[in-house]
C-alpha cells in the first residue's frame, strides 16, 4: 500500500511539473498576428478647394430716404417687387412745394419786369447826358438801379431753381432697376427730410459676394481677378447655407484698396450670375476656390490615419509585420486624405485594425472585402 501511495505522488508530481511547463510556454509565447485589411496607396487626380465664409452683397444697394419733410400721400409699388430704373415708388405731400415754386415764379417775372424798365430808364438818362439834357448823377443813379435789377432777376431765378427741386423732391423715384423691399412708412406717414427710412431697393443679377483672405494670398487672388473665367469653369463655387452647391460660376470682380491692420485681412469680392434670384443680399454660405495644389496626389483611407500626441501616422504591411510611418496630411476628400508627404505610391496601408498594432507587430492581412476577425485568444477552440 505504500509503494503504491508513492507511486501515485510520484505520477501526481510529474503531471504538475508538465503543465506547470505548459504554463510556461504559454507565457512566453509571442502574441499571435493582428488580423489587419489593407489597401494600396494610389496617386489620383485630387480636386480640393479651400474654403472661406462668405457674404452674399449686392452690387447696387441704396437706402431710400426723402430729401424734404411732409406727409406720405402715395405708394406706387408692390413690396418684394422687382422695379424699373425711373419708377416713381413715393409721393410726399407736395401743395406747400408747389405753392412756393408759383410764388417763386411770379417774383421772377416781377424781378424781370423790374429789370426791364430799370434797363430802358438806363438808355434814356444815358442819351438825355450825351445832350446834356440831364445831370450826370442821374443818369448813373439809372445805370446803378438797372445793375441792381439784373441781380434781383439772378436771385429770383435761384429761388425758382430751388422751388422746383423741391417740388421734385416730393416725388420718389427708382434710382436704378433692383428689387424693393418691405416699405417702412405707410401712408398719411411724417417723413422728415434726410432721416426718416422710406425703404432699400438694390440690384439681384448680377450679385457679389464678399469674403476675407490672408494678407498672404492677395498674390494668389490676384492672378486670379486677371483669369478669364467661363460657363464651365470651376474655380471659385458658392455653397449655399443649406450646404447646396450654387450652379453658377464666379469670377473675381475686385479686391478691396487695403489690408485691415486689425485682422491682417483683405476683402475679396466674386461676382456671379443670378438669373433665378436664389442668391439674397445678406445671405451667408461658404466660398470654395480651387486649390493651386490640386492635381495628381497621393490619396489613402481617412481611417488609416492614426494620430499620436499631435503627429499624424500610418501603418505600412512589410510582408507579416507593420510599420510605422509619420505622415503628412494634406486635404480631405470625402472619405479620403491627401498624403504630401511620408508613403510612396503602392505601399500597402493598413486601415482595419490599426487600434491593435504597433510598430513591427506582426500581422495577418484578410482578404479585400472580408470581416477583421479578431485575433485569438489563449482561451479560443475551447
């Protein structure tokens, strides 16, 4: 019974000694590869486009004011309507302006009558001392009082001048063909002259629209005012608040006179068609304009970007291991990355899997188009 307890200890003690091997092995064992998906690094044609917030302005604008006080008397317009240059819009009262251009006129014929016999009383005194008929004196008193008629006709003729620009005043024209807004007088309304806000009318096609560049770029801009654009040209494209794209081109119409010394800023204005009336002065959206560095680029998968403590990297499949590459990131394009520098074209770039790897771990690359699984466990086949 004793040999045999023994036995049974002995036997016991190797198994332990085995697995507690096995445990061992087990430990020290590499970890197996990462299952990773790659592609191919490619260089395509890669369109981008800088973008800026931009202003939707009118190239004609003006705010509607009268120029003489008085009583709305007339409305000649529908509001939101589009209007003639010439149009009348407004009608002050104009009895006083009237009455004061009649009594103007009558004191200018009064003042020319006057003149007029000041001028022949002249001519007589003048021939009467040529005949020594008459004293001197009086005859220059005449000439004296027919210079002073000729000035009263001029200062009567001003007066009238001014009655009737006055009288024209009252009236409110369209000063250019545009769209009028929303009146902000009704009628019977006091208006005074200079300050009170009749209403805004401005033009809709073409339309402007403004944006701010770095004082560095004015070189790039232009070059750009001085291109000849056309009706396919994509160079400069307007993005509409609800992220629609405008489908109009533009075409630089000027850059502003000077750089704003507080933001070191200069303001760009783009013209661009408008023939359906979709662009709205004041309207805000984004200006896209194509990128000088756009062309044949190296592009990959956005996800295959990893980004460590502000560096941009990416892992590259060298035959059953990745390495590690640091990169750098040009724009993005949809689901996709512009790569200027740091991968060469058909290097294979993980981009499934990347969380799990570093760098020189091996890796097991799956089919194009199949799942990553994931890698196994001690405890995977139980």
């Amino acid at each position: 019974m004793t040999t045999k307890y023994l036995a049974m200890c002995a036997m016991a003690a190797l198994l332990a000694s085995a697995a507690c091997g096995k445990q061992d092995e087990k430990k020290n064992a590499p970890p197996p590869p990462t299952p990773v998906s790659v592609v191919t690094a490619r260089t395509t044609d890669a369109v981008y486009y800088d973008q800026y917030p931009a202003t939707v302005v009118a190239l004609k604008s003006v705010e509607l004011r009268s120029q003489v006080t008085g009583f709305i008397t007339g409305l000649y317009f529908q509001e939101g309507d589009l209007v003639p240059a010439g149009k009348v819009l407004y009608e002050i009262d104009k009895r006083q302006y009237e009455g004061a251009y009649q009594q103007a006129l009558a004191n200018l014929r009064s003042a020319q009558a006057s003149a007029q016999n000041a001028q022949v009383n002249q001519v007589r005194y003048q021939r009467l001392l040529q005949q020594d008929a008459v004293a001197r004196q009086l005859a220059e008193n005449a000439t004296t009082t027919a210079s002073t008629a000729s000035a009263q006709v001029a200062a009567a003729q001003a007066a009238v001048n001014i009655a009737r620009t006055n009288l024209g005043f009252a009236t409110i024209k369209a000063p250019f063909a545009g769209r009028i807004g929303i009146s902000q007088v009704r009628l019977g309304a006091q208006v005074s002259a200079g300050s009170t806000l009749l209403n805004t009318i401005s033009t809709e096609n073409p339309i402007a629209v403004d944006f701010a560049v770095n004082e560095t770029d004015i070189p790039r801009f232009t070059t750009l005012l001085n291109q000849k654009g056309g009706a396919s040209d994509s160079t400069l494209r307007f993005v509409l608040p609800n992220g629609q794209l405008y489908n109009q081109p533009g075409k630089i119409q000027t850059i502003d006179r000077g750089v704003d010394s507080q933001t070191g800023t200069i303001t760009v204005r783009v013209q661009f068609a408008n023939p359906q009336h979709q662009l709205k002065d004041g309207l805000s959206g984004v200006l896209k304009v194509l990128n000088t560095k756009s062309g044949s680029r190296l592009v990959i998968p956005n996800k295959a970007i990893v980004e460590q403590m502000g560096e941009n990297f990416v892992y590259v499949a060298l035959g059953d291991s990745a390495k590690q590459r640091k990169v750098q990131l040009g724009p993005r394009l949809r689901d996709e990355i512009v790569i200027l520098n740091g991968i060469r074209d058909g290097d294979k770039i993980v981009t499934e899997g990347v969380q799990k790897l570093r760098d020189g771990g091996k890796i097991q690359i799956s089919a194009p188009g199949a799942p990553v699984a994931a890698p196994a466990g001690p405890g995977a086949g139980k």
